[in-house]
C-alpha cells in the first residue's frame, strides 16, 4: 500500500456511516477505524466500502472478531 493509497482508503472509509476517524500505515499495510460516540460499526459495511474502492481486504479485526472473508453482518 502507498501513501495515496492510504489517502484514498482514508476518503472513502470516511464516507461510511459512524466513522469518526481513519488512520492509515503505508510501511505496515493497515488501517485503523476509529467509530464516532457510542456507534457499533459494521464489519460487512467496512469490507464493502473496501471493496467498492477497488482493494481486497486480507483481514478485518475489530470488537465483532477477526475476519478473513467477508462479514455476514
């Protein structure tokens, strides 16, 4: 991952619903989704925004568990 692919994950993560905040590693290859107050993100909604910019996600870890394929919720 480069530095502008950490800026577009970083626009078009903003964009889903209860996100507060994107931090991006380009060196480690991550993400980090920080959600607004008192929101419980989805894991599905998080992978498909992945997707829809045109990445696929090797592993998605957050309070719903770790995933490896997309999420059914």
């Amino acid at each position: 991952m480069c530095g502008g692919c950490v800026k577009k994950m970083q626009g078009v993560l903003a964009k889903v619903p209860g996100i507060a905040r994107v931090e991006g590693n380009a060196a480690e290859k991550t993400m980090t989704i920080v959600p607004a107050s008192n929101t419980t993100l989805s894991p599905k909604a998080i992978w498909e925004a992945i997707e829809a910019a045109g990445k696929k996600p090797a592993k998605l870890v957050g309070p719903a568990g770790e995933f490896a394929t997309k999420p059914k919720s």
